[in-house]
C-alpha cells in the first residue's frame, strides 16, 4: 500500500484489513480519534508503536512525554509540522511492511 492509498483509506469506516497496530493507530488519528489512536499505540509494544505513541504525545502537547516515546523508538525528536511528521511515519512504516 502506497502512502496515497492509507490516505485515501481515511474516508472509510475503518482501516484497511491486515494493518498493523501501528499503523491502525496512526490511521485512527487521520480520523481524528487521538484516543482510539493513542490504545493502539500504547498496546504496540514494538518499536514502530513507540514512534507512534511519541508522535501522538507530540501532537497532544506533551513534549517530555514524547521525548520519552523517541528515545524508546530511536527515532530523533521530531522539529517538523505534525502532518509532515505523520506522512513520514506512515511512508515509513508501508515501506516495512512490503
């Protein structure tokens, strides 16, 4: 799945089937549902549901939890707008998924 195609799945009901946790977490937040989002985030104990999580603390307003969330992912502290950074987190995580 292309970076276009999660897009345009937002207009759906829910997300595409077979999507994993983090990704069904960041497609929860395109549909404005932080907190659906954030569960999903919080239960992924990998890797790519850190980065998640610490994008949506970022979004929250929650800087040192974020911070936290990073660290936890290895991923930098993102500086970019949360759209840009949200975009970048999805190609990323299509991209590992084939």
């Amino acid at each position: 799945m292309t970076l276009t195609e999660f897009e345009a799945s937002l207009t759906g009901d829910a997300p595409p089937p077979g999507l994993p946790p983090a990704l069904q977490a960041l497609w929860r937040d395109g549909r404005g549902d932080w907190e659906a989002a954030h569960a999903l985030a919080q239960a992924d104990e990998g890797g790519d549901g850190h980065w998640v999580h610490a994008y949506l603390h970022r979004k929250e307003g929650d800087e040192g939890n974020a911070a936290y969330w990073y660290r936890r992912a290895r991923q930098p502290i993102a500086r970019q707008s949360l759209k840009t950074e949200w975009a970048a987190i999805a190609s990323a995580l299509l991209a590992a998924t084939g």
